[in-house]
C-alpha cells in the first residue's frame, strides 16, 4: 500500500510545489519547510520504496493487492469524510 500512494503524494506534490508553492504552504511567515525536510517527506520515501520494491520484492499476487487497496481507499475515504 506504501509504494503505491508515496509516488501518488510525490507525483501531485512535486509538480504542484514546482509551479507555484503557495498552493501548498501557506505563506512564508506561518510556515518555512526547509528543503532537506521536503526532500524527506514527499521525495525520499518514494524512492526508497522503488529501490525496495524493485530489488528485493518477493511479489505480492497482483489480484490480492487490487484488493487491499481498493479497501484502504475505501477506508481512508470514509475517514477522510
């Protein structure tokens, strides 16, 4: 469920913050996110979980993981709401 949503946060994030980043922060006297901690949250993680996925993965049975994530969708949704 990981990989799958931080390169969902890293592909909305980074274009977003990349044309205009007061979509995303507000102004720079309430909030001031130093680059090495932006890296940390939205990039980072993302690549770490390819490098995972990609070289040690065992392979997880592709109808299973539909599943699972169509129900942590799900539940996310509804506590989101």
């Amino acid at each position: 469920i990981a990989l799958p949503l931080e390169t969902l946060i890293s592909l909305v994030y980074w274009p977003i913050f990349l044309y205009d980043p007061s979509l995303i922060l507000p102004p720079p006297p309430a909030v001031k996110l130093t680059l090495s901690s932006d890296l940390s949250l939205h990039l980072f993680p993302a690549l770490l979980l390819w490098t995972d996925h990609i070289f040690f993965s065992s392979g997880l049975d592709i109808s299973n993981a539909i599943w699972i994530i169509i129900l942590f969708t799900m539940l996310y949704s509804s506590w989101i709401e």
